[in-house]
C-alpha cells in the first residue's frame, strides 16, 4: 500500500512539533510534551537541526519556537529537557535569544531565555551583531504571512533593552561590521531619550568596569566578563 503524503505528516513527529509551535496550538504542545517521555522529546528534537528543509538552516525547537512568543511555561520545559539549546547556534550564527530579539518577543521572554544562558547577551552572528543590536535595531524575520496577522510594533521597546543589558552590559559596548553599537543603531532608529541614557549608562559602566580591571591586574584572567545585574546600581530611569 502506498503511504499518501497526509499519512507521512501524521506519522511524523517533528512535521507535528513543528506545525503545533507553526500554528501557536500551546495547548497541544504542552500534551505533547507531557505525554512523552524525556527521552523521546529529546530525540525529536535534536533531530531537527539536521533537517535540510528551506528556512530551518540549523535550527533548533528552541530557535523555532521563541519567535512565536510562546508562554514561558513551555520554553521552561523544552529548557530543562534539552539545556544546551540556549547556547545552540543556527546557520546565521544566530542564538535563541537572537531569534527572539528580531521576533518582538515580550521583554519577559527575552529576559526568560538571557537568564538561562547569559552568554548569548554577547553572542555575534556572523555580521558581528548581538542580540541587544537586533532590539535597538528593530528587523523582523516573520513570514509575510505572520507580518500580515500580527502587526509589528517599528519603535524600540525599552523593557526589552532592560531585559538584556539585565544579564550583561557588556553588549552596549559591542560593534557589529559595520563598526555600530547597539547605542549607534538605537539613536538612528528613533529610540526614546530613556533607552538612550539606559544604553550609555550601560556602556560607560563597562568601560569603567574593564578598565579598572586592566588597571589592577594584566591577568587575562581579570579581563573576563563580570556580570552586572540593574539591581547592582544601575539606573533605569
């Protein structure tokens, strides 16, 4: 007998994860979820960055799901059953969090994602841009189908910014290839005066921060990243 094409879908888990996060049945997903077993989940979706499909280009669930805005309960589960897809990175050297931050995601999914993993705050594609750059250089990567259904906001979002220099201020003081801090993109894309002084707050305070650890010690060691929370002095007003 042969197998029709609608029987393949059915008989295919990841066609069915990935149309389930396509078509934000969250509902569904979380049976899903629930009714495999750790194992099972983890195969599947490691399976799908080998899938030569167009538009998947080494992606992970977690990078396909994010820019979907999902709730937070769901990116939570796919975190704590597969852990090192926060660092993963797809064909464009693109994090999760990069994918969330050119997807409008909330400031608090943004914050979600940042939290679990804090390096992808700093980590550059391949143009050298960072998650922060993407924020304050509003883009989008919805379909034309997605842009039609759900209108994207052109302005930068301040609690977006909040939410990633939260984790790492280093990313303020990062130039993409083009030699443009996330600062430079910010004050050429009309962002508030608020999100301006929060961005060069967070630069100088970098700056200040890695020259005192010059200034101490010549250690490479004494160079590396200290992560600065908003609650470390970091004024937000």
């Amino acid at each position: 007998m042969t197998m029709t094409t609608s029987s393949k879908v059915l008989l295919d888990p990841v066609g069915i994860l990935l149309g389930l996060i396509k078509s934000e049945d969250w509902k569904m997903l979380r049976t899903l979820i629930a009714v495999s077993s750790p194992d099972c989940f983890r195969a599947i979706a490691s399976s799908i960055p080998s899938i030569s499909e167009p538009g998947l280009n080494g992606t992970t669930i977690l990078h396909a799901i994010v820019r979907h805005n999902p709730p937070l309960d769901i990116v939570g589960i796919i975190i704590m059953l597969c852990p090192d897809m926060p660092a993963s990175r797809d064909g464009l050297g693109w994090t999760p969090l990069h994918i969330a931050a050119c997807s409008n995601a909330s400031p608090l999914l943004l914050k979600f994602i940042a939290r679990a993993y804090p390096a992808a705050c700093d980590a550059q594609d391949e143009e050298g841009k960072t998650p922060l750059h993407f924020v304050c250089e509003p883009c989008s990567i919805l379909s034309e189908d997605d842009r039609s259904s759900k209108p994207q906001e052109a302005s930068i979002h301040h609690e977006a910014v909040v939410a990633l220099l939260s984790e790492s201020m280093h990313a303020a003081t990062m130039e993409d290839d083009e030699e443009m801090t996330p600062l430079e993109h910010a004050i050429m894309n009309g962002a508030s005066l608020k999100t301006v002084k929060l961005l060069q707050s967070a630069a100088a305070k970098t700056l200040r921060s890695r020259a005192r650890s010059t200034s101490t010690s010549p250690s490479p060691e004494t160079n590396k990243r200290r992560r600065v929370s908003l609650e470390d002095g970091f004024d937000c007003s």
